[in-house]
C-alpha cells in the first residue's frame, strides 16, 4: 500500500498531474470559475466553451470585460459557445451576446515539460467570425508539441463602440475598444489558467490573420498585455498602422465618441442607458464600421508613433502577407464597374486616403479599361505587402526585437474560393496550411500543397517554442534587416522566382 502510494505521488509530479486531476479523470481539469470536463480523442485532449469572462450582457454590454462568475459541479466542455453577435453573412452558427468563451486542444500525452501556447485571433474585419469556425481546429497542430487556443471577442457595433457616456462611466476613462479588451482579457484567464492542461504561461504565442492580425499589432503596441505573451505571428493585418496623418485621425477617441451619440440619437436614445435597453436586433439593423480607437488606455498614442518610438512590448513578431492579397478585397471597397481608366486616379486615392504621385501612377498604369483593373489588382496587392514591411522595418530597427517577414507566393492545387481577377493565393489562402488542415478540403492536394502544409506548420511551432522559425528539415528563415533578400518565400522556388522581388519605393512617404 505505501509503494503504491509513493508511486502515485511520483507519478504526480514526473506527469505533471495532481492526484486530484487524477482521480478525475484526464479530461476533467480546475480552472478560474471551477471544473470543466472535456474529451480526450486520438490523443488530443479539447476543451471548448470555456469560459473565459462574464456575460457582457445587460447593464455590462460594451462595458469592459469582467471576471468569470463560479459555477457548481462540473461544466461541461465538449461543445463550441455560441459566436458573438455579427452581422457577417458566412457565419450560421447560433450567436449571442453571451459569446466570451475560448477552446483548447492539447496534447493527451504527459509531459514532465509545460508546452508552448499558440493564442489564434480570428479575423473578419471586427464585424465577423468566430474562434470555431472550422478551418481554425487546432488537433493537428497540437501533434507537434504545443497547446492551441481560439476565442471568441465582441465584434462590430457591440465590440467596437465609442460614447461620452460610456467613457466618463469607465474608470479608465476610456471607451472604444471592447473587443480587444476581450482578447487581453482571454490572454490573461490563459496565463493563470492553461498550465491546467499542460500549457506553459511562460511561452505563449499569440498569432492571427486580417483583422486578427490586427490585433496582434495592438497588442504587441499596448502597455495592458505586457507579460502576457512572449512572441506574436501576424498574418495579413496590420491596417492598426496609420501610414499618414489622414489615417491616423481615424483612431481619434473623440470623433468615435461623437459618431457614437450620433448613433444614439437616430436610434431615439438619450445615451448609454437607452442603448442598453435595445436588443441587440434592432443595434445590427443600423450600418456600422468599427475601428479601433487611441483611447489613453489600451493605446496611448497611434501605433505608427509608438513603433517608431520603440515603445510597443519586446517580443519577437513573425509577419507576412499572400501573393494575390486584395484582389478578392477591391470589389468590395468599389464597385467593379467603376474599375475604368477614366476612374483610375480616384480609385487609388481612396485607398491611399491622399492623391497618388505621378510615380504612382506611372507604376500602375490604366491606358485602358483592362490595363485599369489589372493595376489596381496590383495595387491592391503591393499595398497589403508595403503595409508588412513598413511594420517590420519598424519592429527590426529596434535592437532586440526579431522580426521574421513572409510572402505566401504558393498557387493551390485549385483556388481555395473565388477571388477575382487572376488570383490564386488570396486574403486568407495560408490559413489551412498554418493550421496543417488540408484534409478538411476533398480538392485534389497535391504534392507541393502538402508539404508546405507540413513547412508552415512546422515554421509556426517553431516560432512559438523558441522565437526562431527555423528548424531541422526546414529552408533556412533569415531574419528581416529591411530587404528583400530576407523576405522568405513561401512556395515552391519556380513560383518565388515567378513572382520577383518586391519593390516598395514608391509607396515611401
């Protein structure tokens, strides 16, 4: 009986086991609020509709996120939370206020060692998405050794959302930012909570694409998350960084507070209170662009200056963007029929937010209505991948701090969705090799699709284990030093040379 018991006791601590947890099963863990039950399948264990905060419904829409309320007895796990409240058509899944809860794949194995963390912030442009949509499911990247965790965050006009009233409520005096709050709200229950499940607080990643990528912009930038990540992956998204003063004054706190009592005010609210007492129904009928704000608090200043300052957080990013970024993107900022040459010169500076040089456009040309579209494809294309490396540069200019650039140059097998004219590898392309998830798609894969999957993926946990990409049986990653010799291409070596080296002069302020 005593050998047993001091076997047990051993086992607890070589395992990383606690008799308790053990007793209970290993899909059975203790986390903030009390005990959740999860599954254990094919060597993944997976938690999903963890709680990760409190309902922020009622008197506590648009109010910062608080803490999770207990429950009694065992929650359980096994089943994806409804996604938060949005007006994005591709989402089906049930939504609801109610929607701040994270899932977490981990590996069913035990380790003496607490693993890396891997945070994914999906996209969506702030008004869409969820953390359970299905190309995010994480069991395949936990077979390389790390913990993955998705989330749900307040989208749109009930996660983006500026008013007088709820700034002077707020004791930080700040309003605007609710969805990121959100994310550094999961970021934190996760350093307190995932060494549950093996996790190591220690190394956590946080990485996401378009509008997650985004984020990771932010929240490498904010003074709130310090600490609570040690390296970040972006894909696709850095739109947090004014290259302008044009587009700076559109993170302005007091012009979204203005347009919010505007928005009260047509929906017959005197203020906050009134707009608390609305269903959320009659809020997503009413147009809205959320944005994010430079509120004192979660940001103090844009994040253009801060990054020239150096005073964004010290971790090493990991930043890229795809071959055909944008061109699935342009329709939707203008309509196709204004895609003529006599519009040309408007065209682009609407999205330069300034009018385009002569050297603009003696780059992107538009003799004719054709030669029109395709510079503007173009454009669009070169724009995403100037905003990358104006980031990197920034990140790489500060001692210390990493930055490893990408281009996804890769051409599926077949165009993973209809993306317009000539494109290939568009806005998202990367996500399913990131997540090693081909197998979710029945197109015929082929061979260099499967092993860039296998590169990528490999490429992302790396990363996330030591802040270095590079690893056995990998092409060599260089780090970013502002040229393009060390902007890695990823695809096979005809379609990098197919594409070329990249060329940002002209867009130089």
């Amino acid at each position: 009986m005593l050998f047993k018991a001091a076997m047990a006791a051993i086992c607890a601590v070589v395992l990383g086991w606690s008799g308790a947890a053990a007793a209970r099963g290993a899909d059975t863990v203790r986390v903030e609020g009390g005990l959740i039950a999860g599954t254990a399948t094919d060597g993944v264990r997976a938690f999903f509709g963890v709680p990760y905060a409190a309902p922020p419904v009622g008197d506590l829409r648009w109010r910062a996120p608080r803490p999770v309320k207990p429950w009694n007895g065992v929650r359980p796990a096994t089943a994806f939370s409804p996604v938060c409240r949005q007006t994005a058509p591709w989402i089906t899944e049930p939504q609801s206020e109610d929607c701040l809860y994270l899932n977490i794949w981990a590996p069913a194995a035990p380790s003496s060692a607490k693993r890396p963390v891997m945070v994914w912030i999906h996209g969506g442009g702030f008004f869409g998405g969820s953390g359970s949509q299905a190309q995010y499911d994480g069991a395949r990247l936990t077979r390389r050794d790390v913990v993955v965790v998705t989330l749900n965050y307040r989208l749109g006009l009930l996660g983006f959302f500026s008013h007088p009233d709820l700034t002077a409520e707020s004791p930080d005096r700040a309003s605007g930012n609710q969805g990121v709050l959100d994310q550094i709200a999961a970021l934190r229950w996760i350093h307190d909570n995932i060494a549950a499940v093996g996790g190591d607080p220690s190394r956590v990643t946080i990485m996401g694409e378009s509008a997650g990528g985004e984020s990771v912009a932010i929240l490498v930038a904010s003074p709130l998350a310090k600490g609570l990540f040690q390296r970040a992956i972006s894909e696709s998204g850095n739109y947090g960084l004014p290259l302008d003063p044009a587009e700076a004054r559109q993170f302005d706190m007091a012009e979204a507070e203005a347009a919010g009592a505007a928005f009260a005010q047509a929906n017959g609210a005197s203020g906050i209170a009134g707009l608390r007492a609305l269903p959320a129904e009659q809020l997503l009928r009413a147009a809205w662009s959320p944005r994010t704000v430079v509120d004192g608090h979660l940001l103090r200043e844009d994040l253009t200056t801060l990054y020239r300052a150096g005073r964004q957080n010290r971790v090493p990013i990991l930043v890229g963007w795809n071959a055909d970024e944008g061109k699935d993107l342009a329709p939707e900022i203008f309509a196709t029929s204004q895609f003529t040459a006599e519009r040309h010169a408007a065209l682009l500076e609407g999205l330069l937010h300034k009018k385009p040089s002569a050297a603009m456009l003696a780059k992107y040309p538009a003799r004719t209505d054709a030669e029109a579209r395709a510079s503007i494809d173009r454009f669009t294309t070169d724009y995403w991948g100037w905003r990358i490396w104006f980031w990197a540069r920034l990140q790489a200019a500060r001692n210390g701090d990493r930055a490893y650039v990408y281009h996804f140059v890769h051409s599926p097998t077949e165009p993973l969705e209809p993306c317009g004219y000539g494109c290939k590898a568009g806005h998202g392309a990367e996500i399913r090799y990131v997540f090693d998830q081909l197998w979710q798609d029945p197109r015929p894969w082929g061979g260099d699709d499967r092993l860039l999957a296998d590169q990528i993926a490999g490429y992302w946990t790396n990363f996330a284990k030591s802040g270095d990409p590079n690893g056995a049986g990998l092409p060599r990653w260089t780090p970013f030093d502002g040229s393009d010799r060390t902007i890695h291409r990823l695809g096979a070596p005809a379609e990098a040379a197919e594409r070329g080296a990249v060329d940002f002069r002209v867009f130089e302020p």
